[in-house]
C-alpha cells in the first residue's frame, strides 16, 4: 500500500502554513452479531470514494503513534487499497514545532474526507484558554474537526467478546451522541472573577439531525430500540426541545418494526447495571453521550474495546474512544483494540464490509485464544495483540 508521508517531519511546509416491555421482550435472549455487520456499516451515509481510498492520518500524542501504527498495518492486511497521508497534529506537534492545528489540517481534512485520527492529549495550562481558528473558538483540537467539519454524529458501539472479564454480560448497544452542540459548545463567560456561565445550547436543527441519523441507523441494522436520553425533567426548555423534536421525528418511522421510546439519563445509568441486555440504539446530546458511551465500555471491561466514529454529511472521522494515555506511552503496552476497531469502522464506511467483519473477527479470536492486553487483565504487549490478530485474518 502507498504512504505519503506528508507530516512525518513535524516542522514541515504544511505543518507550518499555520423502557417499554415490548423493547425488553424484542432485545433479551440476543445473541450479538459483529460489530461490523450490526454497528460499522451503518456510518456509511454518502458517496464511497473510489480505489485506492484516500484517508489522512494524524497519528495524535501519547500512545497515538503505536496504536495508529498498528491499526494501520492490520486494516493493510485485510488487502483494502488505502493511500495513507500522513500529518503531525496536537499538544506533542505543538510542543516540537509551535503548531498544535492550524489552516493546513482542515485543508487537508476537507482534500481527502476521511481521517483517521489517534487520541489527543488536552493542553494543560490556562483554564481560560480556547482555541481561535477562522474566526471561531474552540475547547479542544476534536471540537475543532467535529464542530468545523459538522461531524454531527458520533457513533460509539459497545458489545462484549468472549474471552475479556467483563463486569456485565448481554451488552450489544450503540452510543449516538449528538456532537456539534449542548454544553460543549464552549460558550462560557465569567460575570465576576468567582462565577462561571456555562452556556447549553440545544437546537432543533440538530435535534432533528441526531434523531433521524439514529432512527435510519435502527433500521438500516435491523436494531430493536431507540431510546431518546435526556433530563428534561429538570432542563425543561433545552432537553425538553431535544426529547419533543426526538418524538416529532420518529412519526416518519411508525411501523419500521423497532420501538421508539425515551429514558431519564440518571434512572437509565441504574437500569444499563441491572438489566444491559435492553438497551439498544441510544440516541444522546452530547454531554450525555459521552457520559453514557464511557459507561458501556466499562460495563464490557474496558474503554479499549470501543471504537467510534464521527460522521457528517461529506466528511468522517474515525478515533478510539480513549485518551493519549500519557503514562504508558512509549512501553508498547498500550491496547491497539480502539484503534483496529475504528479502522473497522472506517472500512464498513467505505462499503468493505466483508473486510470489516474479518478484521472485528481476527480481533475477537485473539481475545478467545486467551491473548489479553495488559488492560484487559492479560499480559500480552501491542505487538503481541497485532501479531494475533494479523494471524487470524
């Protein structure tokens, strides 16, 4: 497969250039499917490049780097033909050459569509400080490309395989978390030097854009439940407009075949421990989202299985669901799982669904053969978990 190597040398010319009972009697007794059949094909909602593909690679900070690397040699091995472009991007860029993201990222993001993304450390320093890019602020590099780029939806699948200790058993479900708004929308004043506002901002728009991207999300995979979370019980004007507009959109789908239905996010944490098998398909803002998405990776043994996806309308994005992890970096130990599974994740996208499946299947037969990375309670290194892993496909 072809590299271009476009960001390697970090001081480069482009770096530089600045709950119902039918849902419970419909979902208990499932057995789950992959991932890749039941969860990754689904964010594939525009045109599929054509052969080779082109994705941009920002390998990110921390662990980035090794699982990246990593992830890219075993969606390689599945014999998709992707040119990878690669450039230098976050907190350890920024730390070598002055550049954290600039004009030169987006341009590249906006070239090639797809990026495939490593985790990003969160500058420490000044609690007031955003980021400015073309003419807006931001909190964070993501918020940058999720917000700039309208990726709108955030797709976070969660199951259990066999083999990994998971603390709750029965879980197959998918986070959709609205990604552009809510209160990481990073409106925040201070009125005096010992007040913060925090702004949560929640649209129709994007209301509607969210509930739909869920329900057709339900239908295109056969899934038996979308559940619209929500406090709208206490936040009556926002989550109000979140859950009304939820139920405005789901008129279109009666008689698809899945329940629609709606559940409190505090009261819906305690029934995700006690009965996981009845969730389905979770349609978020983005606050919850992220809350809920982090639970279920607990829930199956570790945020190290999750993979996700950032969908918008011409461009995605595709990124494990955890941090840099800082205090590992650089021990090979860190579990490549995430990374090899958004880059399953990226090839549903592409159509390459029987790729998909393979990769998310070699995977989860390393798992079985008893072959655990350090945070799964095994011993096995990330060279180990690639070398299995490439094995099997």
């Amino acid at each position: 497969m072809a590299t271009i190597s476009a960001g390697r040398a970090l001081c480069g010319a482009a770096l530089r250039r600045s709950a119902s009972v039918a849902a419970r009697q419909n979902l208990a007794g499932r057995t789950a499917a992959p991932l890749a059949a039941r969860s990754m094909a689904a964010t594939r909602f525009f045109s599929a490049q054509a052969k080779p593909y082109d994705v941009l690679v920002f390998d990110g900070d921390g662990i980035g780097p090794e699982i990246v690397g990593a992830a890219r040699t075993a969606i390689d091995a599945t014999g998709v033909n992707i040119t990878w472009h690669e450039m230098a991007m976050g907190f350890e860029a920024e730390q070598q050459c002055g550049v954290y993201i600039d004009d030169a990222h987006l341009d590249a993001f906006d070239k090639y569509k797809v990026l495939f993304k490593g985790p990003l450390t969160v500058p420490p320093g000044d609690s007031k400080k955003y980021i400015d890019i073309r003419g807006k602020r931001y909190s964070s590099g993501n918020q940058v490309l999720r917000k700039y780029f309208q990726l709108y939806a955030n797709v976070r699948p969660s199951k259990n395989y066999a083999g990994v200790d998971a603390p709750l058993q029965n879980v197959d479900l998918v986070t959709v978390r609205e990604n552009t708004e809510d209160v990481y929308s990073g409106m925040e004043t201070w009125p005096d030097e010992d007040t913060v506002h925090c702004i949560k901002v929640i649209t129709r728009g994007a209301s509607a854009r969210i509930a739909r991207f869920s329900l057709d999300y339900a239908k295109r995979l056969g899934r038996k439940r979308v559940t619209c979370v929500h406090k709208a019980n206490v936040c009556k004007q926002s989550d109000g407009l979140f859950l009304s507009t939820f139920y405005d959109v789901a008129k279109e789908y009666e008689g698809e075949g899945f329940v629609m239905d709606d559940h409190l996010a505090d009261s819906m944490l305690t029934r995700m421990v006690q009965a996981p098998h009845e969730f389905d398909v979770l349609c978020c803002p983005n606050l919850f989202g992220d809350l809920v998405s982090d639970m279920a990776g607990g829930m199956i043994g570790s945020l190290g299985l999750c993979p996700s996806g950032n969908i918008g309308e011409e461009h995605a994005l595709f990124e494990p669901a955890h941090g840099s992890a800082p205090d590992i970096t650089g021990q090979g130990i860190a579990n490549p799982t995430s990374q090899i599974l958004s880059g399953a994740m990226m090839l549903a996208h592409f159509g390459e669904v029987d790729a998909a499946a393979k990769l998310e299947a070699a995977v989860s037969a390393t798992f079985e053969a008893g072959i655990l990375p350090v945070d799964l309670g095994g011993t096995a290194n990330t060279k180990t978990v690639l070398d299995s892993v490439l094995a099997n496909l």
